[in-house]
C-alpha cells in the first residue's frame, strides 16, 4: 500500500515564486516556505493534494502555478 503523500504517481502541479512575500502577512511568508519556495523564480513540483491547492490559494498574488 502506498503512501498517498510520499507517492510519486498522480498529477502533480509547477509552482513557481514571482513576487516576494516581504510586506505581506507573516503567514503567508510562512506558506511560501511550506511550499519549498526558497527565492523569486524558483519552481518546485508538487503533488496535486488539496491541502497544497489551499496553500497555493492563500498565496495565489504571489505565485504563478503551471500543470
């Protein structure tokens, strides 16, 4: 049985950082970093979850997100 949140399988989603989260809520700085975004322009590949489309929605004016 596999690990729904380890599993490579599935869709997964391209987000990248275009804005910085300096002058923002202190959240959502700490949403950035969850996602593994570390500096503008830097893509991470995640899998599609809901819990990562909610974070991706909270800070959605300062990402860019690609299938």
């Amino acid at each position: 049985m596999a690990n729904q949140r380890t599993d490579t399988k599935g869709s997964t989603v391209k987000v990248t950082l275009i804005k910085s989260p300096i002058g923002f809520k202190r959240d959502q700085g700490d949403v950035v970093k969850a996602l593994g975004l570390r500096r503008i322009r830097h893509t991470v590949e995640l899998k599609d979850t809901p819990a990562v489309r909610g974070m991706i929605h909270k800070v959605r004016h300062l990402v860019e997100v690609g299938e």
